[in-house]
C-alpha cells in the first residue's frame, strides 16, 4: 500500500522537502517578478519615486511604472534605448543608438532641441555612434557616455563633444558633482573630470568595464567582464573580491549596500566591503539595476524581465526548527550552495521563495507540525547529503512515508498557491521527468 503513495509522492518528500531544507534564506522571498507586457530586452532603469520610475530597451521601448503597474510609453523611434535618467518626473532623458536622445517633459517624449542662435531643432542623428549611459548633476550639466573616445556634455543649452581618451568607448557614467565626473569603458578605461579637462585613471584591468556608481568622490565602484569589480578609495583603484566570473552590466549604490548585476541571473551585493551572491532562480541576463533602497530596488533585463526587490526572507522554518546560528543550519547551507548551482536546484528554489512565509507561519502556529518537521529532516539529511554530493540517491519507503503524512497535514493548513504548486509537482514526478532528474530511489 505504501509503495503506490510513494510513487507519486516523490516529488512531495524529494523535491519540495529538498526545497524547505536547502533554499537560501537570506533575499528569496522580497523577489516578485512584474509583469511589463514587452519582451524587448530592457537595458535601462531610473527610478524618480516609488511610483515614479522608468525604463528603456530596444525597439524604441519605454516603460513608466505608476506604483501599481508597469505601462508603455510612446517613444516615437524604434532605435534600441540604452539608458535613462532625469532630474524630476518631468525632466527625463533616454540615450541609444545612432545617438538618439530623448526627453520627457512630464507628458510626452520627443527628440532633444538644439537652439543654433535663430531657432531650435532636433539633433542632427549620428549614424554607427551610440550613447551608452547619461548621467547629470544639474538641469545644466549633463554628461552623455558614448561609443567613442569623446563625452558628450550639455551646459546651458548647448550640447558639446569632449575628448576623453585618446581611443576606445566609454559605457557608464557617474559623478559626485559636476566638478567630479567619473566614465568607464572598454579594455579597462577609466578617466575623470575635474570641470574642465578629462583624465585618464590607472585602473588596473584590461576588462571592458560597463557601469559606475558611488557614495561619494571617496567611494566608487565599477563593475564589468568576467566578474571584474573595481573600487576607488578617493587616492586609487583597486580589484575586489568577486563571487562571479560572470559579466557584470550595472552597478547600484544603496548607501552602505552596493548591487551589480549582470549574466545568467547574476545579482551580487556587497556589505561591508564582501561581496555575495544574491539568488532569484533566474537565468536571464540583467542589463540595469537601480532603486530607492537596498530593500526596495528593481532589475531588468532580458525578454522584458523586471524583477522587484523587497527585503530579505523571514527565518527558514528549519532555522525555527534548529535554530538560526546552528552549526546543522550552517551545514544544510553550504549543501544548499552546492545544489542551487544547478537547474533543479533554481527550480526548487523558486517554489520555495513563493511559499516560505506561509511555511515559516503555519510551523510556528503549530507546535506539533513543527516538531515533527524537525524530526523527519534530521532523519532525512544524511540522504540529503548523499543526493546532493553525488547527483543521485536513495531513501527508504518508511522515511518517505512519515515525510508524506506530515506534507499531507501540512497541505490541509496551507492556501491555494501553496496547495496548487505541490501538485505542480506531483504531476510532474508523475510524468517522469523530475524523478529522471533527481535521481532519487526509494528503497
């Protein structure tokens, strides 16, 4: 009798177990990805409020965020937008291909005017030249990174070329006034304005670099190929330790909280000067960064994708369970590290981020339900660790059994989602192709 309930429980006792004992705890729960009803891929974000915030992509996208939903805007070109950024909600600059800059008044986008002495027109295109990121200090000063050696910059309605470097193109931009300007760019430039001439930095690295960011003219971070993550110190620039060997495309300042972002769902946070991995089960590439605080910030990137940060998850249930500094938790996490390097391992998080705060709820409302949780995953972790360690494993119908009965219990205190996403999973045990993948037997 126990064998036909285990057959189809598997996914129930080796899946979502796998996913209540190895998900991370640390920023899973606050990812809510937004529907943005596009599939361009979003390269650009600025955020003016809470329901105040922009972004840019190919084909000309752009996108406003109301504080209940993201709506697209008409842009009037088609060339792909880079990136965006203004001094108030009606005062928005967007800067892409064939040197396309774009502004928003507060109602409607339409081409920068440039007044020769006689009347105003629109920039002339500049064909094959692209800017790459726009940054200012003032409604007057407004630097413009482009594709060649050379800034562009506004002052007092007039916009003009500065040269840089003596080569190569220049990606992000960023300053701490308009007297100290800082541009990244390929093979590792970076150089700096003072207010009146560009100098060059000694950076340290060959690496295209893709977005700057900073505190201050003290504190500045820059981020770009194979995981390359520079800071500067106010004296000179310095390599810090990466987590990644992933491109990185932005960079974000939260105050003492600092973002990157980039390849295959990379998204990197660094706290007190160390820098980590944060997971979201995503696989896209994410282009732009940006937000109102460390715990309240949106990436994009991809096929549209807009993911929106909220805050760190409450503790773990098993943390509840064996408490949050133990060395048993300490070792389900760096088994949890390991997993979650892999697809099934996204996969599993995923479901778990949607589900751990009623999780976490109903164990600490149930006494009972709780201790028995603590009971089945102590007696379940040295099949976890097989499983995780080898990539296959086996687990007796007995154990199987229990962990079926208190998820049975579990699921009749749980909601809809809850209850939809374990038979999310069943069905796909019962189709053959998650057992394939965890390689689970029971014996």
């Amino acid at each position: 009798m126990k064998a036909g309930i285990f057959t189809k429980s598997t996914a129930i006792t080796a899946v979502f177990w796998l996913s209540l004992i190895l998900a991370p705890q640390a920023h899973a729960v606050g990812w809510q990805i937004m529907p943005t009803g596009t599939t361009s891929t979003l390269t650009g974000i600025w955020v003016n409020a809470p329901a105040d915030i922009f972004a840019v992509g190919t084909d000309g996208t752009i996108l406003h965020y109301d504080g209940t939903a993201w709506h697209p805007m008409t842009s009037g070109v088609t060339e792909s937008l880079y990136a965006v950024w203004g001094t108030s909600g009606s005062d928005v600059y967007a800067v892409g291909t064939n040197g396309t800059i774009l502004h928003y008044n507060g109602i409607s986008w339409s081409p920068v005017l440039r007044y020769d002495g006689i009347s105003w027109s629109p920039l002339p295109p500049e064909i094959g030249r692209t800017f790459f990121s726009i940054w200012g200090s003032t409604l007057d000063s407004i630097f413009i990174a482009t594709s060649t050696n050379k800034m562009l910059h506004y002052t007092w309605a007039a916009w003009a070329d500065e040269l840089a470097s003596t080569g190569g193109s220049f990606f992000g931009i960023w300053g701490s006034s308009s007297f100290n300007v800082f541009a990244v760019g390929s093979s590792g430039r970076i150089v700096n304005y003072d207010g009146s001439l560009w100098a060059p930095f000694t950076s340290g690295t060959t690496a295209n670099l893709q977005s700057i960011c900073g505190t201050a003219g003290s504190d500045v971070y820059a981020v770009g190929g194979n995981g390359t993550i520079l800071h500067y110190d106010g004296v000179r620039w310095s390599a810090m330790a990466s987590p990644t060997t992933r491109n990185l495309y932005s960079v974000w300042c939260a105050g003492s909280d600092v973002f990157a972002a980039g390849e295959e769902g990379t998204i990197l946070r660094c706290r007190d000067g160390a820098w980590s991995a944060m997971f979201t089960g995503m696989i896209n590439t994410f282009f732009a960064i940006a937000g109102t605080s460390a715990t309240d910030f949106y990436v994009c990137g991809d096929n549209g994708i807009m993911l929106h940060y909220t805050g760190p998850l409450p503790l773990c249930p098993f943390s509840r369970v064996a408490g949050a500094g133990s060395a048993k938790v300490a070792s389900l996490r760096q088994l949890r590290d390991d997993r979650l390097a892999t697809a099934l391992g996204a996969l599993i998080a995923t479901m778990y981020y949607q589900n751990v705060g009623e999780i976490s709820d109903i164990l600490e409302s149930d006494a009972g339900l709780r201790s028995r949780f603590g009971r089945i995953v102590m007696g379940a972790l040295p099949d976890v660790k097989a499983l995780v360690s080898t990539g296959s494993g086996s687990i007796s119908s007995d154990k199987l059994f229990e962990m079926h009965e208190f998820l049975t219990d579990l699921q009749d205190k749980a909601g809809p989602k809850l209850q939809m996403d374990i038979d999310l999973i069943l069905r796909g045990i019962e189709s053959g192709w998650l057992t394939a993948l965890l390689g689970v037997i029971v014996e």
